[in-house]
C-alpha cells in the first residue's frame, strides 16, 4: 500500500518516493488512460454484432454512445477503486472541502471562457498557419444527422465528456502530483494526451484541446474540485453541438 498524501501535497514530488510507489501509480495511470477501457470495449461491441462503422464506412452513433457511456461506468469505477485501496477518499481527491453549489456557479462562466479561448486559439492558428487544418469536416458533425443523433450525442458530452473526462484528469493530475514529478508535469503529459486524443479531428483541434484541457486541469489543481472543470466541459462541448445543429438548420 502506498503512503497516502495529504491533501495540498507539494509539487513537485518530494524526494524519497519509492521506485515501487511510482512504477504502481505509473500503472495505474495507464490502465485510466481511456485506451485499454476503450479498445476493450471496442472489440467488445464489435464482437457482439455492434461495430464501429456501419454501410458506406460512416461512424455508427450507437457505436460512440454504447463505448462512451459503458467506458464511462467503468473507468470511474476503476479509479474509485484505486483510491480506495490506497486508503485515500475518493470524495477527498474528486470533490474537496468547497460546496458543490458553489463550484456550480464558478463553473458556469467559465463555459464561455473556455468558449472564448477554444476561437480565439483556433482562428489563430488557421490564419498564421493554415497548414494545421487538416480535417475539413468535423467527424462530430457527420454522426449528428437528426434531432435524435443530437440528443444522444448531449448525453455523451455531459457523461463522457464533462465528467469521466474531468474525473479521469483529475486523478491522473493526483497521481502525478503525488508520486510521479507533480501538478506542473501531470498537466503538461495529460493535456498533450488529451490534444493528441482529438487529432481526428485535425491538428489544429487536438491543439486547441489540448490547452483546454491544460486550462480544465489547473482549474482543478487550484480549487481542488472536478465540480468546476466538469461544469465548463459539458458546457463547452453542448455549445459545440448546438453551433453544429444551428448551422445544419
């Protein structure tokens, strides 16, 4: 069992920590990175007469909300697993001492910081360097064909995205920040994941989302609290699909 940290613990990691203490919290990162759960749960659906593109080679919206939801339940039970066994409290580490209400409220706006930030990075980059918009269509826009694909795709960016993805940030944050280097080098490897998981969707996304991501996670790291970043994440992904049906209406 590793010793458990306190809840401001320093950063960077102090000195001392055990080889076996930062390969077990290495591992465990890992194993909450999204992509075992994933592409379990991919050839899983598969296998089960579900895969991820039906005729034509389009991506299956029922594919994305089944992984998406499931992966969901399970990596969130992973990591309460993994908190529990090391004697920490999932509460403690996820939610701190502040009153959800209230992060409800700093949350909020920061939706539209978020909002302001994404357009402000991605209209810079497609002017001084156009080069990095390698997708033209959004994959997002070609699974939201009706009101139905949209509703479905609002639960996936509430569940999946506001709150596995902060849940799964900010334990990865807790384990760097604990064990592996601290806060600083947890933000820099996870947002540079988080981006790099969006390139699909052009180079120029996967950048703007991976400073969202760097931004969603410091937020957490000050207030120590996934009320807020989650609050912000949701909001953020439900304005993008409102802008994706507005613009197909």
């Amino acid at each position: 069992m590793l010793p458990v940290p306190g809840p401001q613990s320093p950063d960077p990691t102090p000195p001392g920590v055990p080889i076996a203490a930062r390969f077990v919290a290495l591992l465990e990162i890992l194993i909450c990175s999204g992509v075992p759960t994933q592409v379990a749960l991919a050839a899983t659906f598969t296998v089960l007469g579900y895969p991820p593109f039906g005729p034509g080679g389009r991506l299956q919206i029922g594919f994305v909300v089944g992984v998406s939801l499931v992966d969901t339940v399970l990596l969130v039970g992973l990591i309460v697993m993994f908190l529990l066994a090391h004697g920490e409290s999932p509460r403690g580490v996820l939610f701190g001492p502040r009153r959800i209400v209230h992060e409800i409220r700093f949350g909020l706006p920061l939706t539209f910081v978020v909002l302001g930030v994404g357009i402000g990075i991605l209209l810079a980059i497609r002017t001084l360097m156009p080069s990095m918009h390698t997708v033209e269509q959004n994959p997002i826009e070609g699974l939201l064909t009706s009101a139905r694909d949209a509703w479905l795709f609002a639960v996936v960016a509430v569940v999946a995205g506001g709150v596995r993805e902060e849940i799964q940030r900010a334990f990865l944050l807790h384990r760097f920040e604990s064990w592996l280097g601290g806060g600083t080098v947890g933000v820099i490897v996870t947002s540079t994941a988080f981006g790099a998981g969006h390139l699909i969707q052009g180079y120029d996304a996967g950048i703007v989302t991976g400073v969202l991501g760097a931004f969603w996670g410091i937020v957490y790291l000050r207030r120590r609290s996934v009320v807020a970043p989650m609050v912000s994440h949701a909001g953020f992904d439900l304005l993008q699909i409102l802008q994706y049906v507005v613009l197909k209406g």
